[in-house]
C-alpha cells in the first residue's frame, strides 16, 4: 500500500527474468530510443502550463460568480421589500428580526415588532410634532373628534419643571403631569383638581416613565368606575383623590351679549367643522341684534382644523391671503379668505383675546385678523409652532404621518419655530376636507374680562404658528401623525 507523499521506483527484475540475447552488454552504452513518426503525421503536442493556468481561472471565476449570485438571492430573500442599493443599511435591522423570530425564547408576535419598529423609526426623526399612534391613541382621537369622552374632565398637560416650564415628552421628576383646568361641572371639579395640581400616580402606580398619551389613557376609562389620582399640590405632601368617571360633553362655542347688548362676545375653545359652523351662527344672530362690536375669545384654544379656522377668520375678511405655506421643495402656497363672509363691514369692530395657550389654528386666525388690521390683539404672547404636517395612509390603509413644512402668515411674514423644549397643546391645526365630528375643548369656559385689564398687543413674532393637517377620512385603524399631543382632557 502507498502512502501518500512517497515517491516509487520500480523494482529491478532479476537477471534471470530478461532473456540473454536482450541484456546490454556488460560496459556497453546504451542509446536511447527514438520513436517513429510516421510520414506526413504532426507530432502531438502536450498541454501547455499557460492554458492549463487559464482553464483553472476561468472556472474559478465562473464558481465564484455562480456563489455571489446565490449569495445575493438568498440575502434578498431574507430582506424582503429592501432596494438592492441599501442591501447594506438595513442588514442589522433584518439581522436582528431574523435573530429575534428565530431564536428568542417566548412568545413573539411580529405585529407588536413591527409597530415598535415603525415607533421607533418616526422617534429617530427628533420631530417633537411626529409620533405613531397606536389603535387606542386613534380611538382617543376620535373621542375628541366627536367632543365627547368617557373620564374625570380635567384638562393635563406634560409641563418640564426647568426655568420656562415649557412641555416634554415623557413624564419623569423633571416632566411632570400637570393639570390645565377642569372642564366645568365635571367630576375632576367636583372632586377638587385645582390648576397646577400635579399628578404623579394614578391607581397607585407612578406615572414615570408614561407619555403623556399613555397617562391621559389610564385616568379616562368606562362612566361609573373610579380612578385614584396622587396628586402634589404645591409645597403640600402628596395626597390621593378619587374620582368616578362620567360622560364629559364639553361646548366648543360659548356666546353672550356685554354692554347693553352692544358688544357680542364668542368664546372659541377650538376649531371643528361643528365649532365654525356654531361661531358663525352666532355671529350672524349678533349682527341681526345690531351689535357693531365683536370679541373674539381665544384664550387657552389649542387648535384645531385648518378648514375651520378659514372659515372663522373669511366672516372678517372679504378676500386675500390668510396664510401660506411651503412645501419640501420650496413651493409656497397660499390659502386665500372665502368669500361671503357676514362681517367683512370695516364699520364691525373686532378685538380678538388671546394668550400662551393661544395655538396653531388660533393663531392662524388672530395673525390674519392683524396682519390684515381687521382685528385688535389683546392680551398675551401666543404660542407659536411653524410647521404644517399631514397624516398619510399606511399600506395597511391606516393614518400615518405628516410632513412637516414651513408656514408663515397672511402678511407673508414667516413666523420662527418654538423651540424644542416647548411643546404644543392638544390638538394643532388640522387641514382635511370638511366633515361631521370635531375637536373637543382642552379648556373649561372662559368668562369675559373687565374692561380695565384689556391691553393692545401682538402675537408672537418670533415663533411661528402651524396647522396640523389630516387626511379627508377618520382614521380607520393605526397609523403615526406628526403634531403629537401636548395636551389633552382626561
């Protein structure tokens, strides 16, 4: 038996084994023999070293390819829906979906991946104004939508307890859950939530760690069933109060006659197709009174849709711009008064309240009344946002976000951002087609102020205000939308 790497030479024959006449003599040279070529026939060539060499590479290359090929198939396969050209940047997210749904011990339900990822995806944009909104969060929505809820009927916010006490995100020792107002006649009232009170549990679990949605969420729930708030009031120690939830109904347009019914007065807590529509009959049941003053209240209204606000701010202005926006692409489109507004008349003095809960489509309003001088600004520095967004349908035909662009006023002024660190209240403006539903209010009534404390002023010129826009159909499932919430009613 051979083994490998040994080399073999032949054995000798014996002697004996080679006829004598064949054995060379003994001192005899020995030629070698030549073979015969026969006459007219090529000599045949070996192979050569160099075509052996390209034979070899050849296949080599060929393998290689066939293996590249497969390989990048079966990476396809695995990252499904990834354009080849970023093959590269979404490999450790597949990596780790892959990873997860193969190996992880547990339970697993790729929805609730899915929805993390999208969540997580909208966060990395630092868009204050964009989140994904989760089934319940719609629902939530459309409690509002319809200006009715099931809760306690206050009005809380996520208020930062740094210098400025601009709002946050997610609620901790430096963000803290603060209650806005009450809404009049509801439990929270009844049971004593003052403005300010801050929550920090509810049902004996810390609110740390929540976002404000997620809070608002626990204190609402079914009409008859209790919620145990833990509440801090200023330098008093923390108590607990418990409240039984009802149907809170919250009136979005409050009207009344002041002097002598001279002067009609319209309080607006926010913009709904059912709030412009009520704004305008009221303002129409004034002028048929002979009322020539109008006051417009906008304190503490956080916004609403855009539509709306249109509709509010044409019954003073014949024609023009109200306000305009720009798109991704520098596009500036401007969104100009509709006509038959009932108190175009310059003879109908206007005066419009407003204060830092004044947003988004209050101040869409208020700056075109001013920049158009049909309207006096009295009160309190607003509060300012700038961007416009618009939800999006996902592919499973739920809402989805909203991109974000520039907007500026009727003046063509463009209006600085709030800063970061200042958050927007419940519901910004909203642009979609006009349908039933509305926002609910986020503020409780507000009564008209004595005469002395009116004061000119303006809006805020170095913030800018926005409109959060939406699609023309309620939300049918989940879906994300930029102009998350900063404030809501519980």
């Amino acid at each position: 038996m051979m083994t490998p790497g040994t080399s073999f030479t032949p054995p000798e024959p014996p002697e004996d084994a080679v006829p004598s006449d064949e054995r060379p003599a003994e001192g005899a040279s020995v030629e070698p023999v030549v073979p015969t070529v026969p006459s007219g026939a090529q000599p045949r060539r070996g192979v050569g070293s160099l075509q052996l060499a390209i034979a070899v590479v050849g296949l080599l290359a060929g393998a290689a390819l066939f293996l590249s090929g497969f390989t990048l198939g079966a990476r396809t396969a695995t990252t499904p829906g990834t354009p080849a050209a970023d093959q590269a940047l979404f490999a450790p997210f597949w990596d780790t979906w892959d990873s997860i749904t193969r190996s992880y011990v547990g339970q697993v339900d790729q929805k609730k991946l899915v929805e993390g990822a999208i969540d997580g995806l909208i966060k990395a944009l630092g868009d204050p104004y964009s989140s994904y909104m989760s089934p319940a969060d719609l629902q939530r929505a459309r409690e509002d939508l319809g200006g009715q809820f099931e809760g306690i009927g206050a009005v809380i916010t996520a208020r930062s307890s740094a210098a400025g006490g601009g709002t946050c995100t997610t609620l901790a020792t430096d963000c803290r859950m603060t209650v806005v107002s009450t809404i009049a006649a509801s439990p929270a009232e009844a049971a004593g939530i003052r403005e300010a009170d801050v929550v920090t549990g509810i049902d004996g679990a810390s609110v740390n760690g929540l976002t404000l949605d997620q809070a608002i969420a626990k204190v609402r729930g079914k009409k008859g069933t209790p919620v145990v708030l833990t509440i801090v009031r200023a330098a008093q120690p923390p108590f607990d109060l418990k409240i039984v939830r009802d149907t809170i109904v919250q009136t979005q347009v409050e009207t009344r006659d002041l002097a002598n019914a001279s002067v009609r007065y319209i309080r607006v807590a926010a913009f709904s197709d059912n709030s412009a529509k009520d704004f305008t009959d009221a303002l129409r049941a004034g002028l048929a009174k002979g009322e020539r003053s109008v006051i417009v209240d906008l304190r503490d209204n956080p916004g609403g849709y855009v539509t709306a606000a249109r509709t509010v701010a044409s019954q003073f202005i014949a024609s023009g711009p109200l306000f305009w926006e720009e798109s991704a692409d520098g596009t500036q489109i401007e969104t100009d008064a509709s006509p038959g507004g009932i108190a175009t008349d310059a003879a109908i003095r206007v005066m419009v309240l407003v204060n830092k809960g004044s947003a988004s489509a209050s101040e869409i309003v208020s700056g075109a009344l001013q920049d158009t001088k049909r309207a006096t600004l009295v009160g309190e520095t607003t509060f300012g946002k700038g961007t416009v967004q618009q939800w999006v349908d996902l592919s499973d035909n739920s809402p989805s976000p909203a991109s974000s662009s520039p907007a500026g006023r009727s003046s063509g002024r463009r209006v600085p951002t709030a800063p970061r660190s200042r958050r927007m209240p419940r519901r910004a403006a909203s642009r979609r087609t006009p349908r039933s539903g509305s926002w609910s209010s986020s503020t409780r009534a507000a009564r008209p102020p004595a005469r002395s404390s009116l004061a000119p002023c303006r809006t805020r010129s170095a913030r800018r205000w926005s409109a959060r826009r939406r699609s023309a159909r309620a939300p049918s499932s989940n879906g994300w939308t930029s102009a998350t919430t900063r404030a809501g009613s519980g």
